[in-house]
C-alpha cells in the first residue's frame, strides 16, 4: 500500500512539473526543460518513462552543444 502511495505521489509531483512546464513555453524561461525536468521525476518510479527522457535528454545536448570558449561578439 506505501508502494503505491508513493508511486501516486512522485506522479502527481511530476505532472504538476510538467504543466508548469507547458505554461512556461510561450513565456520566456526553460519550458522545454522544465517538462523534461518533470519526466525525469515521473522516471524516478516508472522505468519506461525513464529510458524515454534519458533518449529525450541525450538529444537536446545534441542539438545544443555548450562551447567551452566562446567568442565574445566583435565590436566592428
């Protein structure tokens, strides 16, 4: 019985991440992130939504790799 208590408790924390997420797309702010963020805790109690943000994850750092010395804009 705790099982499943918690197992509904760690889901209703992860889609209440989730619909702040929603909320932040239009908005500025990390909305994309936020859900995954929100994923990531549903993940935390059931495996396949895991491997799925973990596949989600691994492609948002492709698409944007982070530079290690990037160059400040020319002033010209």
């Amino acid at each position: 019985m705790a099982n499943l208590l918690r197992k509904i408790f760690v889901l209703l924390i992860g889609l209440i991440v989730i619909v702040f997420g929603i909320i932040l797309l239009p908005l500025p702010g990390p909305g994309l992130v936020v859900i995954l963020a929100g994923l990531g805790i549903i993940g935390a109690e059931f495996p396949p939504v895991r491997r799925w943000t973990a596949r989600k994850w691994a492609e948002l750092r492709e698409k944007t790799p982070l530079r290690s010395n990037p160059r400040p804009p020319s002033s010209q």
